[in-house]
C-alpha cells in the first residue's frame, strides 16, 4: 500500500488534494479491492517491465511458466473448480467477493497500522540529500503492536512485530519475541525512536486518525 501514489495523502511532503479530504472513510473500501489491484499490478509489472522505478529482472524461462501456471491454477481453483460441483455462478461469485473483500481489508489494514499510523516519521530524501542510518530508519519508519499476545502474532503472521521483521527479514518469524527486548534496548541506548501500540486495534485507530488528520485542507490545518 506504500505504492499508492497520490490516492491517498499519506505523508506532509504530498500536494493535498480535493479527493483527499475524506479519505480516512474511502480508504476502508479501497482496502477491499486490495488483491484485485495487485492482480492487475502484476500484469502491468510484466508488460511495461518496471513499477515506478522499479524494475523487472529478466525472467528466465522457468520464472515465466510459474507465474503463468500460478495464475492459471488460481483461476480455476476459485472461479471454475465450484462450477465443475454445481455451484451456481452467482453464489459462486458472492462468495468469491466476499472472501477477496474481507481479506483484502485484513491484509491492508494490518500492513498500514504498520507504517502508516500518527508516531510514525516518513522518509522523504530528496535527490542527492543524505538519508538516515538504514537501521535508524527502518525503527522510526515502523510500528509494531500486540508485543506478548500470542492471538495477534499468529493472526498478523508475526508482523505486529515490524520493527524485527524490518531490521531482519531473513529471521524466521518465531524468534521475533525473543529478538525484539533486545532491539527496543538497543534503540533505546542509541536514542532511537522505537513505535509501539498496545494492540492491533490501537495501531488501527492511529492509522485511521493519522490518514483524518492529513485530509483536512492546509487552510484548516493551519488554524
């Protein structure tokens, strides 16, 4: 979602624009089509072979038949495999929106209340300025919540611990209670800011209430 351009006025450093003024409530169902705008991503991403400024490697041979039978396997295993059973098409689809809607919205509301949220600084370096220690930024640039329950590290696959996860992406996801007392210590040592929430849903409600913030007009922020 941190690739979303100019929809959503997420940083101080964006152009406000009229359309943003009540995004803390249409974000809710931009977040729904969430797989849908990836899905398409990831044929946009094939064909121009660069996102932003990102770009593709070349894909050999057998990266090409992956994704092409991946995207074969999901189509049929969600749209063709229930009629083969004699579901009918329209419960079928309803079914099928339903479940992509609902996990859309978990996944992103999960992933902002991550990095989008009111304790969090946003990194904006300008061409040729000097950027942060990488480490530094990716502590002030995060958010973790839920630290101790187990309900919320298994639901968010581990991520309420972003910080780690960040700062260690090849540790396997289990050792990140164990990891993370010793992360906070050390940003503590070196006067880093370390962002955490007490649950989920406190994470949630900073996310909704940093993305209300940023819709205000700058004439009405600036009273």
């Amino acid at each position: 979602m941190a690739h979303s351009g100019d929809s959503f006025f997420f940083s101080r450093p964006q152009e406000w624009a009229w359309y943003h003024r009540f995004q803390h409530v249409w974000a809710m169902f931009a977040y729904c089509t969430l797989s849908y705008s990836h899905r398409i991503e990831d044929f946009n991403f094939l064909t121009a072979k660069a996102w932003d400024t990102i770009r593709l490697a070349p894909m050999s041979f057998e990266t090409k038949v992956c994704f092409w039978v991946g995207k074969a396997l999901w189509f049929v295993w969600q749209l063709v495999f229930p009629l083969m059973l004699g579901v009918s098409f329209k419960h079928m689809m309803f079914c099928h929106v339903i479940a992509e809607m609902s996990g859309s919205f978990y996944l992103a509301i999960a992933f902002q209340a991550n990095h989008v949220a009111e304790e969090i600084e946003f990194q904006n370096v300008k061409e040729g300025a000097h950027a942060d220690d990488w480490a530094e930024m990716q502590a002030r640039t995060t958010q973790d919540y839920g630290h101790g329950s187990w309900a919320t590290f298994l639901l968010s696959g581990g991520l309420n611990y972003q910080v780690v996860h960040h700062l260690l992406p090849g540790v396997s996801q289990l050792h990140y209670m164990a990891i993370q007392p010793i992360v906070k210590k050390t940003c503590e040592e070196f006067g880093v800011k370390y962002n955490c929430q007490p649950s989920f849903w406190t994470a949630a409600r900073s996310h909704i209430n940093h993305l209300y913030t940023l819709s205000l007009p700058p004439a009405v922020k600036a009273e």
